[in-house]
C-alpha cells in the first residue's frame, strides 16, 4: 500500500508541471555607492517553447538612506496595480539600508491582460530569453 502511494506521488509530480524549465537569471551592480541586484526567474513548459509563470526580485542597499522612504512609498504604489491583478503579486520588504520587491505572474491567470512589452517577453522561448538575458550582462543557470 505505501509503495502505491509514493508511486502514485511521484507520478502526480511528473503530471503537475515536475519537468517544466526554469531559467534563473541575475545581474547585480553599484552605482553612486547602492548595490543593486536583480533576479530573474522564468518557468516554461517543459519543451522550453511557452513562458508558464516568472518572478523578479530586485532589491538595493543604500549607502546613504535619505531617498530610502520616497523609494519605499513609490514601490508600494506600483505593487497596487500587481495587486488588483488577477495571476499576479507584488510584495515590497523594507530592511535597514535595504528595499526589495518580488513580482509574480501566473501568465496563464492573467492571459487576457496581457499587453505591450509583457506580451511580446512571453513569446520567447527559453534559448531566446537567455540569449537576450546575457547580452544585458546577466548570468543565467
């Protein structure tokens, strides 16, 4: 009986999306003294062909802390419109010296909404998104 029901698990795995590509970017900078860093993450079916979902993390370490609360107040204001999306979140930490953001998309949720730029980045397949990800000086795994 226990046998069948990790067989049935891992089969389940397999089923829901346990092959899907993920392609993980990231570029990390400093400018005027604030380190910046950005991560880029996109999952695909598992041909590679059809972007499924992705999430950008982007977070700065200030050196001098006076624009920190400005900065603050304008990322929570661009997490409303993520927030009344249907398929998508944004979530903005405050720690210290430090600010990050996390945006999520369920492109298949949003589907419909899809417009602009976002619609053009869900049609490259995994090898032209890496292609482009690395000519603007990320590192991808």
């Amino acid at each position: 009986m226990k046998t069948k029901i990790i067989a049935l698990a891992i089969c389940l795995l397999f089923i829901t999306g346990c092959g899907d590509k993920k392609l993980i970017c990231t570029n990390s900078e400093t400018f005027a003294g604030d380190e910046y860093l950005e991560q880029i993450t996109f999952i695909y079916d598992r041909k590679g062909k059809e972007v499924k979902s992705y999430i950008i993390y982007e977070e700065q370490t200030y050196k001098d802390t006076s624009d920190m609360d400005e900065d603050y107040e304008n990322l929570l204001a661009y997490c409303e419109d993520f927030n009344t999306s249907n398929g998508a979140s944004c979530k903005v930490t405050r720690k210290a010296r430090t600010l990050s953001i996390t945006i999520e998309v369920d492109i298949k949720a949003i589907g419909h909404e899809l417009s602009g730029a976002l619609a053009e980045v869900v049609k490259m397949s995994y090898d032209e998104m890496r292609k482009q990800l690395e000519a603007d000086h990320f590192t991808c795994k």
